[in-house]
C-alpha cells in the first residue's frame, strides 16, 4: 500500500485541468489561459491527459505544465492534451481511482472543459467527493492524514462543445467556429446551386440540439430547417415545398435545405437527408443534391469568438476556484451576449438533462425553451422572414399600423450591413410595413432634383435582398458624410417620400447623424420621425454598445492574419511583427485581437506610447526569445493601433527593436490595411445581424406603429440605439440629459466614454507575462502581487441566477 507519494502541502494550490469528450475549437485556449493564471496567481498547473481516462490511469497521465508548454496553443484546433471516452469513470470504482490519484497528486482543484457528458461526470464526482475519500481511508488505500487536506473538491465546468446544448449559456467553447466551417461550406454550395438552379439538402451535426442547424439556416438565408427540437407536422413535404415553390416564384435560384444529424417528426422518427432530397426531387422535380458535413465541423482554426470566449472562460475558472468555499455550489463558467459569468453545475446539468427528456416526451414547447433563453425567439423570426404576408396573412398588422420605414447605410462599410437590411427588409414585408432604401447615404438624398429625380430612394422587394446574406460590403452605398451638409434638402426628401421612420446602419457617423437630425427637429418638422440606430463599424467605438456589426468579422481577419504572418516567420525565427490595426481613436481592435493571438504587447490610443513602455517591452522580447530556447519556431506579435501615437509610428517601433536586438532577433512592420474589413461577414455578424434588425423593427412597431405625432414627440426612445450592454440587448435614448449624447460620448476622441474591454489589456499582460506599467516586478511567470491585479481584471462575482425560462 503506498501512502503520501507526491502529496503536496496543503499550502500549495495544484490546479487540474482536463478536455473531456468530443473535441472542440478554443479547447486549447482553455488550457493555456488556465495553465498562465494558474502560475501566475502562485499556483502550480498539471494537465490531466486523454480526459478523465488521464484522472482515473494518474501517474504520467497528470503532467505538470510550465508556462512555455501552452506557447502557441490559442490558434490550434482540437485539444493537445488529448481527450477520450472513459468507461471507467461512468463507475464508482473508476471515480475512486480518480481520486485517489488526485490526492496523490495534491491537486485540490479542479477544471474541466467538456459537454454535457463530460460536465454530468464532474458534478457526480464533487457530490461523490466526501464519500469516496471516506472509503480510500477504510480500505487504507490512504491515510486518514493524507486526506486531510482535500475534505472539499473545488471543481469548475467550462462548457467545450460545438453543439451548443448545454443550458445555461449562449454559446459553448467551439460553437462558433463549427458554425463558420458549416458557413463557410454552405457559401461554396451557393455559388453552384445558383448556376445550376439546383436545390443542396445539407446535413449538419447535432444528434439532440438544432443550435448549428437553425444558425446555418439563419446565416445562410436557407429556405427550410429541420431541428430535433421543433419537428414539423407530418405534412412537411407539403410545407417545405411550398416555401421552395414560392421563392423560386419570386426568383430565387438556389434552394438550400439545412438539416440536423438529429432531426425528427412529431412522433420521433427519423428524418433523414436522403428523405428530404427524395421530397424535393419527386414532388419539385428539382435536381436536389445531397452534402453531408461530418466531421469538418470539429476541424480548423478557433474563430477569434471562441479564442475571446476561451481564454476569459478559462481566467473566470482559475479565479472560480481560488475563491470557492465548501458552502459555494461548484460553477460552471457561461456567457450571456458579452458577459462572462458563474452558474451553478448542478442546475446547468439538470436543466439540459430536462431539455432532452422533453424532447423525448414531445414536449417540444418547454424543449425549445430550455434550449436557451433566445432560442425559440430565433426559430420564429427564422420562420417569418422565409415567408411573406401573401403566404401569411395573419402575421401582418391592420393597415393603420402600416409605417414606410427608410434604411440608410452611413460610415466606413462594415461586414453585417447587407444582412441586417435583409433581415429588416423581410420582416417589414411580413408584416406590412415600406422598406425604403436609401441609396449612397444622405448624399443620395442631397443630389435630389424635383425635375430629374436621382432614384436614391426605392422600395426594396424581398428578391432584391435576399441574395445579401452572406455579402460584406453595403449594397445601398455607403459614406461618412452627414446630414448637416445639407439639412434643408434632407428634411424636404424625408416630407417628400414619407418617412414614417429612419434606420441608420452604420458607426459614430451613423450616430453624429441620428444626433444631427434629433437636434434640428424645432426647424424641421419632417425630423419629428423615429430615429433608430442599429452600430454597425469595425472600430466598435459607437456609445450604448459593446459590439457593434462587422467588428467580429474584422476580428476573424485580423486573427488570421496574425496567424499567417507568424507562421511566415517560422523559416528564419526569432522574429517580432509589429501589426498596426485601424480602430480610429479606439484601441478596441488592437486589444481584442491581442487577446485571441496572444501578442507581447498592445498600443493603444487610450494609453499612448512611450519611450519606458518600449525599452522595457524590448527587454521583456528578449528575455522571451531567450526563455523559449528556439522551441517556438512562429513569430511574436506586438499590436499597435493607427493612432497610438503620433511619435511612435508602426514602423518606428519596429526600427527601434531592430537596433535594440542587436541581431538577436527581428523586427517588420505589417500593416493589414482595408483588408481589415474582411469578405463575408463572420456567422456571429450575420446572426447579430438579423436579431438586431428584427429588434429594432418590433421596437419602431411596438412603439410607433399608428401613434400621433404628440406621442412620437413624447417617447423619449424617439431617437434611440439598440446595443448589447453586458447581458443585454438594450435600446437607449440619445437625447435629453440622461441619454447617449450627453452621458456617454467622447465626440472629441469619436469613442464611448467609458471603454468596457480596457481591462481586458491587463488579462493580455498577464497571460503573455508581460512586465507591468509601474516597471520591474513582471507580474507574469514571477507573481508579484497577482491577487491585485487580478482583482482589477475580474471584479469577485458571485454565481449569477440563471434567466427564468420556464
Ligand atoms: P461530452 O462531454 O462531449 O458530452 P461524453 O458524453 O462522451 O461527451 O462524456 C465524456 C466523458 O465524461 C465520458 O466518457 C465519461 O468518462 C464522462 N461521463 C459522461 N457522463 C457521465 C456520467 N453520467 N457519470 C460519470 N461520468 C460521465
């Protein structure tokens, strides 16, 4: 019988850390972010190899990491520390096992990064815990001393899937980089199904959960969906082919059916891929193809959300378990919209396991509503821009309710822009509603001439949009300049063709000229209209949001870009990239991209630049090229924002490392320019997109529809924004003292006031060990004062109710 080998000191916090289950984009994100704030919070971090088979095997099944074995982790797919299905662990006895290893060991925490399965076995093994160390002791397999130290299992879950059917939160680690595989392909079979004017019946994975399967169909502008959740009535030959008939009415020349590997009819039998292209084929006569995606969904890079979402996941975990308590319920790490927050396991658990059971009791109401809270709202609108008012009448509104609503692209493009018209545009027409295009912004408005109209004004038909939802760009023009270039001539086109109501996509100026026409609505009474603002500019500088359309886009182009100019580097080595990123005055792009590829160092307009930060950077290179000894052969990346400063320019920077090195190592500038902007836009964007703009026309409805001037004038929404704050998709007023343009505008710097994400350069800091502002004391591989640090990056949060859903 062995006793005490390895067991460390209570004092000394040993961190676990495990992937379990089907593999999934960000899980090594995970890892790394776990492995660096494990060390540098003064604890030590072991990796538990293959999943729990690593827990239940122990010996070198749990290694010890340093804070060089996860150099490069964040942009590889996959997990490297493996993971695998474990029979054993599925028995108490194989849970003993796992435990007593554990103590050996001295870890006394625990993270695991797995679905459902992998999370339902974390929170059996944290309520087994007391009895199994009570029975490693009766059977002496360790001493009554030796448990001790480890009465309480702290355990964190962090939900790594690509399903995204783990209640409890929006998205799970993966889930989004699935999706932009499965966007990617569904792009590809457009272009042929439009030349052939064939139908593509794709399957999607998802054996229980329709998440990857209703986004595609969202993202991609498919014609029908078929999700376990919500079966269609056993006529659903009938109703698919309708729906294809009717837009191949209107002129539509693809047809793309998305199905789940999971999807089912009302009495729970399969529905298969080949049925669906069988239903299209005979009762169509439609040449109908059949693509099955497999296992390429799991495959490929992590998108730049699941890097953000992995590594703030795993900082939250390693912070989860330094403060837990035996009175605190073990968390499990999600996100709500842009939050990051603690839930409780067991709840999470129990309410996915209830999500399944409805969906076998054909409970398909409370199974859409345990999915996740917006889930069904999604399925709906889904619904209802795939179909007109002609199919369905009873969705639209009395004609009294009826409001000619102008779209406006204003800005810089950004990807989301042609999606969120196309999204509003459909919903319009299911309901009744004018949209107008406006096109070439208010310059299109101000070259009007009442004897030869330039057409910059047009009702939009359903076929003219449908084609932009996976277009980048803005199709209806778009340009920074403002009203006030011509007020007079844009007030009499908003009395000229009717404006009920004014939608402008687009960034600050899109705001200046909500703002502009808000304040010279005493001069002009056809202002006196509802104006509302849906963010949409890479820069995400816009006030009452923390995201704004096409900035995640331009943050997967960025990410990739850093990842292939650090790979160029691998040939010669020791090489730095200073990257320069647009963003205005707003270092938002720098620092979030900083955060997904891990760079050295940030430069931002908001901290400037100077001579100490940059000697100390290069010092802090050096040592780093020194420290990795040739084993990373990709190069290092600093990110510099085109206004960090004025003295200190991209290629300045990387003039000064070049003489500092020494020919240590080297230094290029790159600077990735318009190609920011991106292709198509990011399925995050496309989705965003389309909620945001259904948000925004049930808000102008709800609001305004056949409402009396004296009730418009008195709404203080009648000059809003919509934007996600934390947890939320809120609209806020611009005017008056409370709203946006008083409160919460830098007009000066053209930025928010208060920056969300400026703490996010010290998690940047921490997890590159980066040394910190007050010089010396690096606080990444030798912990300084981490506790303090980390407090400021991560104020304590307790476990957050989850929504009531049911
Ligand atoms: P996922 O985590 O992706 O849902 P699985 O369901 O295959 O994947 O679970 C992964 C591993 O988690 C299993 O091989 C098993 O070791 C463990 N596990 C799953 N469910 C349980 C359970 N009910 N009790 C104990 N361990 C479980």
């Amino acid at each position: 019988m062995e006793f005490s080998v390895g067991t460390a000191s209570s004092s000394t916090r040993r961190i676990g850390v495990m992937t379990s289950g089907g593999d999934s984009q960000g899980m090594n994100g995970v890892v790394r972010a776990v492995v660096r704030m494990s060390i540098h919070m003064g604890c030590e971090a072991y990796a538990i190899l293959e999943g729990y088979d690593g827990l239940v095997r122990g010996g070198d099944a749990i290694k010890r990491m340093y804070w060089d074995d996860v150099r490069g982790y964040l942009s590889l797919g996959g997990t490297l520390i493996g993971t695998k299905r474990c029979r054993e662990f599925f028995e108490r006895a194989g849970r003993l096992r796992a435990a007593r290893n554990m103590i050996l060991k001295g870890i006394s925490g625990l993270i695991v990064c797995g679905g459902d399965g992998s999370l339902t076995g974390a929170d059996r093994f944290r309520a087994e815990w007391p009895s199994l160390l009570d029975e490693l002791v009766q059977t002496q397999q360790l001493a009554p001393d030796q448990i001790t130290p480890y009465r309480h299992l702290n355990i964190c879950g962090l939900v790594g899937s690509i399903d995204n059917d783990f209640s409890g939160t929006d998205a799970t680690i993966g889930c989004y980089s699935s999706l932009e595989r499965i966007c990617e392909m569904v792009d590809a079979v457009f272009d042929t199904a439009a030349s052939h004017m064939r139908g593509f019946v794709i399957e999607v994975m998802g054996r229980h959960c329709g998440w990857l399967a209703l986004m595609a169909a969202i993202a991609t502008g498919a014609d029908y969906v078929f999700i376990p959740e919500k079966p269609p009535g056993s006529d659903w030959e009938e109703e698919m082919c309708e729906i294809v008939t009717s837009h191949r009415g209107r002129g539509k020349r693809r047809t793309i059916v998305i199905i789940s590997e999971g999807a089912q009819d009302v009495e729970l039998n399969r529905i298969t891929a080949d049925q669906v292209v069988q239903a299209l084929t005979e009762k169509l006569d439609l040449d109908t193809r059949k693509t099955v995606l497999g296992h390429i969904q799991r495959g490929g890079m992590p998108s730049y959300y699941d890097r953000w979402l992995a590594t703030l996941q795993g900082v939250e975990a390693v912070k989860a378990l330094l403060e837990a308590t035996p009175d605190t319920p073990s968390p499990v790490v999600t996100v709500r919209e842009n939050k990051i927050l603690r839930s409780d396991l067991q709840e999470c658990v129990r309410l996915t396991k209830s999500a399944g059971a409805a969906v076998q009791d054909k409970d398909w109401t409370k199974a859409m509503k345990l999915r996740d809270v917006e889930f069904k709202d999604y399925f709906d609108s889904y619904k209802l821009t795939t179909s007109t008012s002609e199919e369905r009448p009873r969705l639209r509104l009395p004609p009294e309710k009826h409001m000619r609503i102008a779209i406006i692209h204003i800005g810089a493009p950004a990807a989301g822009m042609n999606p969120a018209t196309r999204a509003a545009v459909a919903y319009c027409l299911s309901r009744g509603h004018t949209p107008l295009a406006i096109y070439n912004g208010f310059p299109g408005l101000q070259r009007h001439h009442d004897d030869e109209p330039v057409g910059s004004v047009r009702e939009l038909k359903w076929i003219d949009v449908d084609g932009w939802v996976n277009q980048g760009g803005s199709e209806l023009g778009t340009n920074r300049s403002l009203p006030s270039e011509d007020l007079a001539k844009t007030a009499y086109c908003f009395d000229l063709y009717k404006f009920d109501a004014l939608f402008l996509i687009g960034g600050f100026e899109a705001f200046t000229s909500a703002s502009q026409i808000r304040n010279n609505r005493d001069k002009y009474p056809s202002f006196r209209i509802p104006l509302l603002v849906l963010p949409a500019t890479i820069s995400n500088n816009v006030p009452g949001t923390e995201y704004s359309l096409g900035s995640d886009t331009c943050l997967n182009t960025l990410v990739g870009f850093c990842d292939v100019i650090r790979q160029s580097a691998s040939a010669s080595r020791r090489r730095v990239f200073v990257v320069e990123t647009q963003g205005g005055k707003s270092g938002y792009l720098a620092t979030m991209t900083g955060l997904a590829v891990g760079a050295l160092a940030v430069y931002t307009p908001e901290d400037g630049i100077n001579m100490r930060m940059l000697l100390r950077d290069i010092d802090f290179i050096r040592e780093d090229f020194q420290d990795d000894k040739g084993a990373s052969r990709a190069g290092k990346i600093i990110l510099r924002n085109e206004r960090a400063s004025q003295t200190y320019t991209t290629q300045m920077i990387a003039d000064v490392i070049n003489v500092e090195a020494q020919g240590r190592f080297d230094a290029r500038a790159a600077v990735p320019a318009h190609y920011q902007q991106g292709m198509k836009p990011s399925p995050i964007d496309r989705i965003r997109s389309f909620k945001l703009a259904i948000k925004c026309m049930q808000f102008l409805e709800d609001n305004f529809a056949g409402k009396s001037q004296d009730e418009i004038n008195a709404n203080p929404l009648n000059a809003a924004i919509i934007g996600i704050q934390g947890s939320e998709a809120v609209f806020s007023p611009m005017g008056s003292d409370y709203g946006l343009e008083a409160t919460e505008t830098d007009w000066a710097l053209r930025r928010q006031i208060n920056e969300y994400w400026r703490p996010i350069k010290d998690v940047i800091d921490i997890l590159s060990g980066r040394p910190n502002d007050t010089g010396g004391n690096p606080y990444g591989k030798l912990p300084g004062s981490p506790a303090e640090v980390f407090r400021s990056v991560a104020p304590s949060r307790a476990i957050s109710p989850l929504p009531q859903i049911l």
